[in-house]
C-alpha cells in the first residue's frame, strides 16, 4: 500500500517536473522578442527626438528653414560645417515688385536656427557683391571679414494649406557655379519634411 502510494507520488513529480507547453511557456519565450521590439522602438523615437527640427516657428516659417537646411547640407555633402567654412547668406528672395525680386533676409526664427544648425550661416544683408572671373560674374562675401560665400535663395511662403507646397529655391556660388531646384514639402507623421527635389536648371 505505501509502495503504491510512493509510486504514484513519483508519478505525480515526474509528470510536474517536465514544464508543459502552456500560455505561460508562451509568454515567457516572447520576452526577449518583445524586449527587443521596445528597445528598438525606443531607439527609434530617440532618435527622432533628437533630430533637429524648427517646431517653434510657425509652420510657414518652418518649410522655408527646412529648405535652407536640405540646400546647406547637399552644399556642405551631409556636414554642418563650422565658423570657419564658406559662409551661408541666406536670401529669402521677395516677389519681383516694379524693378524685379529682390534679395532680402529671412525672418529673424528662420535665421536663428539656421545659425544653430550652420555656424556658417549669414544674413544676406552681410554680404556683399563682388565681381568674379572674367565673365562678368560676381560673387558674395562677407562685409566685415571678406570670407567668401555662398548665396541660398528660398522664397517665404504665405500660405499654407492641407496639401504639399511646392516652392522654387535656388544656391549662386560665384561664375558659373549655380543650381535652381524645385521642392515639394510635405506633413509627414506630424512634421514637415522635403519629399522630392527636381533641378531646373544648373550653371
């Protein structure tokens, strides 16, 4: 009867010792998984976090700084260059009037965080328009310290409806060193980013 009884007992260890495929087998197998699909997804909204991104400025404000911003680092290949690169005047170019569009500075937001982005960076109204090669072309630089520039030309926008906005920018280095592009922007998860880039003309 005991012998019986200690058999069973056995059995009843045995058959609880083995851990059966339930649920919690389950869940417990997913941990590392899941573990890795949150740190991921926490890496991912890091680094998004700390991208740079004018969300202070008003949205109109915010779609000209982006396209001051994707023209410098196409210029500068991806870098932010430094205080001691080639200075970036930045011309929010004005609609033509009696004698034409004219060049003036760009907002004071616009500026300031062009100038934390690209310690390079200039107003217009800092440079000025030297002739260059034999041509007769011209280049800009600076007033006060005659380091050479590159002129970015990116029109302010007025409005700003649900759609993309498309806008004409354009860089001028000096001779026949200069690029007109076309920009479409658009609200992507919240931002506005420059979905596409067609040159129309180079020289």
């Amino acid at each position: 009867m005991n012998s019986t009884a200690t058999c069973h007992d056995s059995q009843q260890r045995s058959r609880h010792s083995l851990p059966p495929f339930t649920s919690l087998t389950i869940k417990q197998r997913m941990k590392p998984a899941v573990h890795r699909f949150y740190s991921l997804l926490l890496l991912l909204v890091g680094l998004t976090a700390c991208e740079p991104y004018p969300r202070d400025l008003p949205e109109t404000a915010q779609i000209q700084a982006i396209v001051f911003e994707h023209l410098a680092l196409d210029l500068f290949g991806g870098s932010r260059g430094d205080d001691q690169a080639l200075r970036l005047f930045l011309s929010s170019l004005a609609p033509p009037d009696s004698t034409g569009p004219h060049d003036e500075d760009p907002s004071k937001a616009v500026f300031d965080y062009m100038r934390a982005q690209f310690p390079s960076a200039r107003l217009f109204s800092a440079s000025r328009r030297v002739p260059f090669g034999l041509s007769h072309g011209f280049r800009h630089e600076e007033t006060a310290t005659g380091h050479k520039g590159i002129l970015l030309r990116v029109p302010a926008i007025e409005i700003v409806g649900d759609g993309p906005v498309i806008l004409k920018a354009s860089y001028y280095s000096g001779g026949e060193n200069a690029a007109g592009y076309e920009y479409r922007v658009q609200r992507v998860r919240g931002r506005w980013k420059v979905t596409d880039r067609r040159e129309l003309w180079v020289s």
